[in-house]
C-alpha cells in the first residue's frame, strides 16, 4: 500500500490526475444549465450532449463546489 500511495503522490507531482476524462466541457455545461433553466426539458438537453441529466447536473454541481472552493 505504501508504494501505491507514493506512487500516487509522484504522478500528482508531475501534473497527472487519476480518473475518466470529462464528457463534458465547463462551457457546455454552464450552456446546458442555462438551457434547462429556460425551460427546456432536461431529458432533451441531455440527449443533445449525448450524457444523461444525472452527469449534466453532477458536473454542474462540481463546478458549483470548486468556485465555492477557490
């Protein structure tokens, strides 16, 4: 466990983050949030973009809690 969580700390240090890449860009989130806000059902937003409403208001929600953090 302790080479893995070296491991980890290394990649860090070099700039490398662990995990799937986002579908979708801050900017097409904030677009698709001002769609749904609109009136536009978030089911057709979401079909749109190809993702589902659950990863559109999940990465919406992200975005929320790192402005709130910086």
């Amino acid at each position: 466990m302790e080479r893995t969580v070296n491991g980890l700390a290394a990649a860090r240090a070099r700039g490398k983050t662990g995990g799937r890449k986002a579908v979708l860009s801050d900017e097409q989130v904030a677009e698709a949030m001002a769609r749904i806000q609109a009136g536009e059902k978030s089911a057709e937003v979401a079909a749109a973009y190809r993702v589902t409403r659950q990863a559109i208001y999940r990465r919406a929600r992200n975005m929320r809690e790192d402005d709130a953090n910086d």
